[in-house]
C-alpha cells in the first residue's frame, strides 16, 4: 500500500528557543513527505516566536504555526489536536528531535497492520548529542501486537505521548487533561484501551533530551497527579472491553501508581510534604489492596521489576516498603 496517509505532527512550543530551530529541523527532514507540522506557541517569553515566523515564512506549506496565551502542555497539545488535518497525529516536544524516517516507518506500519497506535524506541541524548541511554519499550514481542492476546502490554508499556503515533480517530471525544501534571500517563492508557491491536518498531526513533533546567526536575507536590492519573484510567478501564483482565489492572497500578510514584518521591526535598505524599501513597495502595508482597512479586517484560532495578533504587524502594521513612529521610 502507498503510504498517502496525512501525518500531523503536534509541536508545542515554551521558551524553548535554543533548541527549537534543531526539533523543527528533524520534522523538516522527514522521509514522510505528507506532513504538517502544527507549531503552537504557548506564551512564550523568549524568542521563541521569532525562530516559529521565520520557520513558517521559510517553509509555509510544511508549518501551521499558532501563537496562543499560556495554558500549559496539555492545553496547547490539545489546540493543536483541534487545528491537526491529518490521518495520524504525533507529538515531539520543542527541545526533543527525531530521526528522519520516524514517521514514515511508523505511519506504514499503522498502514499495514490497520492499528490505531505504533510505538517506537526512545532514547535519551544530552546537550551535546550524546547518547546517554536507550529505552526500550517492547521488548520481546512481534511487530504487530494482539491486545486480546498480548494485554500485558498494557501494564508494561510507557505511556510517553512522544515515541506514538496515533490514528486522529482515537482522539474523537478525548483530549489531554488540562492544568494537570503527568498529563501522559492520564491519557495515553486511555486510548490504548480503544485499540485492537498495536504495532511497534524497534527502531530508536525519538531523542529524548535531558536538560538540566527541566521543569521535569522540580519535585513538588504536582507528583500527587501520578495517583490521580491512574484513578482517571481506572474508571474507563472499568468500562472497557478489557474489563474483566484484573490482573493487568493491578500491575499497571502498581507500576504507575507505586514504582513511578515513589520514583518521583525520591527527589521531594521538602521532608513535610515528602512524609504527606507517602501518606496518600499508602492510602492510593490500601484502597486498592495492593500488598507489599504483590510490589515486590511484580514483573514487568516477564522480569521481576524490582530486581533489575539499579542498586540505589533498589535500596531505596525496599526501605520504603518496610515502612523506614525516617531512615530514607537521613539517607536522601
């Protein structure tokens, strides 16, 4: 089959001017030549809308840029949802950038397989381009993934919004929860639900940089919309047609919920919010009836998750789960 299909490409933009021009520059480059890129400016205070209009005036039949009052990720994500023309929608977030064949390798396989979502690999890169580690998502399973009978997937994938392409189809009646943090985690599982089957590449398509002023490195009460994310899948997965695989519900609590959670709580510096946050933790596993000894029996890819963790982690989790916040507190 001709790979016709329309790829929109959501890009929102925050103050991100040194790096905007380089993410742009690898949506440029794409192989797929049936693109738009949909660049949504929200609010910036830099330059950053000076390097979006001269993009759009350089390449105006690739660009639909917007300018827009500053909502947040979720907000501007969703502007552009709504102002997206094509078959499938992705996302690359303004300081990421991506290989030149991502969206064609990942809109013929959506093609081929006639799925709804595609996946591919991440990888994280410094400010240099450096490599610093590759993420793989699936290992281990076919290309074309049956979710009747592969539904683990469910609970071991990672809901990043970058590394997916989507059929825009999936997005009919559900948008990013705006003004809420782990935005990613609240949606994507979502539109997992809606789907038949997935297709994967294991290919690393997507660079993930890490940068040290990230808002991803500011700790704060805002983890708590972990906890909150996972109740919102809870609900639709109740009423999905995957309802009755419990067992994957609960792993995905307890990876999202427990292990993410706790991943985040490492870095609260504040000693009275970090005791409040493993309160609503305790209370979110309660509910629940998650048990120490299902966290620690979890397996994620068939693996016991807890093992494969590295060292610090490790220790760290386990001190948590035997209730020595105290101890984790003179450690951290």
């Amino acid at each position: 089959m001709r790979n016709i299909a329309k790829v929109s490409v959501i890009v929102p933009v925050y103050n991100v001017e040194e790096y905007l021009g380089k993410c742009l520059d690898s949506l440029l480059n794409q192989t797929h030549k049936n693109i738009e890129i949909v660049v949504v400016n929200d609010g910036s205070t830099d330059h950053s809308e000076h390097v979006i209009q001269e993009y759009t005036r350089q390449y105006p039949d690739k660009i639909k840029s917007f300018s827009k009052e500053n909502g947040g990720l979720s907000d501007a994500r969703n502007y552009g949802i709504d102002r997206a023309t094509g078959d499938y929608i992705g996302f690359v977030d303004s300081d990421d950038y991506v290989s030149p064949s991502m969206f064609e390798e990942m809109t013929a396989l959506a093609l081929k397989h006639q799925c709804k979502m595609v996946i591919c690999n991440i990888q994280k890169v410094d400010q240099h381009g450096k490599i610093t580690q590759k993420l793989t998502q699936i290992p281990n399973m076919p290309e074309k993934i049956d979710l009747n009978s592969h539904f683990s997937v469910f609970s071991d994938v990672s809901y990043f919004a970058c590394n997916k392409l989507f059929s825009k189809d999936l997005f009919k009646d559900k948008r990013f929860k705006k003004a809420a943090h782990f935005e990613d985690i609240q949606l994507i599982p979502q539109l997992l639900l809606e789907c038949d089957t997935i297709a994967q590449t294991q290919n690393f398509h997507y660079q993930y940089l890490e940068r040290s002023d990230s808002i991803t490195k500011t700790h704060t009460e805002r983890g708590l919309d972990i906890l909150k994310a996972v109740e919102d899948v809870e609900i639709v997965f109740e009423n999905s047609r995957y309802a009755h695989k419990e067992k994957e519900l609960k792993n995905f609590q307890i990876f999202e919920g427990v292990y993410s959670f706790l991943a985040y709580l490492a870095f609260v510096k504040n000693e009275e919010l970090f005791y409040k946050m493993s309160e609503k933790l305790e209370d979110f596993r309660n509910r629940r009836n998650i048990k120490i000894k299902d966290i620690l029996q979890y397996s994620r890819f068939d693996k016991n998750y807890l093992l494969y963790l590295p060292l610090k982690k490790k220790i760290f989790y386990l001190l948590f789960f035997a209730g020595q916040q105290k101890l984790l507190r003179k450690i951290l």
